[in-house]
C-alpha cells in the first residue's frame, strides 16, 4: 500500500464518519428531542414563562394552552426569533411588555425548545424541524400572529 491509498482510505473514513455523524443526528427520536427541548426550555425560557409554562400574571404570558400555539408553531417560531412586544391577550389575560428575540439559538434548539412546549400543557402537538426555524429566520417572515 503506498502513501496515496493511505490518504485515500484516511479520507473515506473522515467523510464517512462525518455523514454518518449527521445521519445521527437527523435521526433522534420525537422522544430525544423533547426531552433535548425540555432541557433547553428551562435553560432559555422558564425564567419568564416559568418552568410549568404558566408564566407570570400581568408579567409574561403563559405557554400553557397558549392561543399563539393553538394555530401550529409557526408564529412561536418567529417570536423566539424576533421577540415580541406591545399589547396582546394571551388566554384572555392582557399583556404590554418585552420578549427579546433568542436569535443566537440555533435553529436546532428553537426547533427542540418548540417541540418540548408544542407537546405539552394542553398544546396541540406536533413536530417542529430545523428547516421551519431555518426558513423564518433566513426570509425575515414574521408570521401571522393572531390579533389580540
Ligand atoms: C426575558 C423574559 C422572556 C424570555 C427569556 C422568554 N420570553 Fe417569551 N415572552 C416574554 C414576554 C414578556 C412575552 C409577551 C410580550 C408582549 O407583551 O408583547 C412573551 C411572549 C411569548 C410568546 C407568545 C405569547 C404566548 O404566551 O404564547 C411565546 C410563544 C413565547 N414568548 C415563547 C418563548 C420561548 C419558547 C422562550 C424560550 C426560547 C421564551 N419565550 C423566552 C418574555 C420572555
């Protein structure tokens, strides 16, 4: 065996390893993520939505049941993004403050974070993937969030 069919075998192996490394990761299960989200969610979120998602009255609305997730994530997806802020009702309650945007998660975790909340507390269900995080990021979509 000579030198080149060393650095051939030496870099089949790294490719293969990197694809299957990716394979891996595109292949977790609906229960790793949630549980990968969950993890998150306490990290990024549960200091103002709280850690059982209801939130603070009069302070930060409540992900429990939430009128914005009852439609599908899409408008969720973009508040993690974007934030929100202004007047809105969220399960008949009022609310007037400040969500800043998470954009320095990446699409991976928003989409695990969303997964975890989408499946929990009464929340319609529903699988969220990277590509959905990936798509209103890049085209600046912010979505339709319901009227208040
Ligand atoms: C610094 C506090 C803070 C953090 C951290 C935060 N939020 Fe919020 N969030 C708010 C506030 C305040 C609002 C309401 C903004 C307004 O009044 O317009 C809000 C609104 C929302 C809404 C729309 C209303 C509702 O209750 O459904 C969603 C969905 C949401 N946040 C999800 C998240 C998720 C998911 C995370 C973590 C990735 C997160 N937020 C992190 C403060 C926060």
């Amino acid at each position: 065996m000579n030198f080149s069919t060393v650095l051939l075998f030496a870099l089949a192996l790294v490719i293969c390893l990197s694809a299957c490394r990716k394979e891996e990761t595109a292949g977790k299960s609906h229960e790793e993520r949630t549980a990968s989200g969950e993890k998150l969610y306490m990290a990024h979120c549960a200091a103002c939505h709280q850690a059982n998602g209801q939130g603070l009255a009069g302070a930060f609305p409540p992900l429990t049941g939430s009128s914005y997730l009852a439609e599908g994530a899409g408008p969720a997806i973009s508040v993690v993004l974007n934030g929100l802020s202004g007047p809105i009702a969220v399960n008949g309650e009022n609310y007037n403050a400040v969500m800043p945007g998470l954009s320095y998660l990446n699409d991976e975790e928003i989409a695990k974070i969303l997964t975890f909340v989408m499946n929990s507390w009464g929340n319609p269900g529903g699988e969220v993937s990277p590509a959905e995080v990936a798509a209103t990021r890049g085209g600046g979509d912010l979505g339709e969030l319901p009227d208040p």
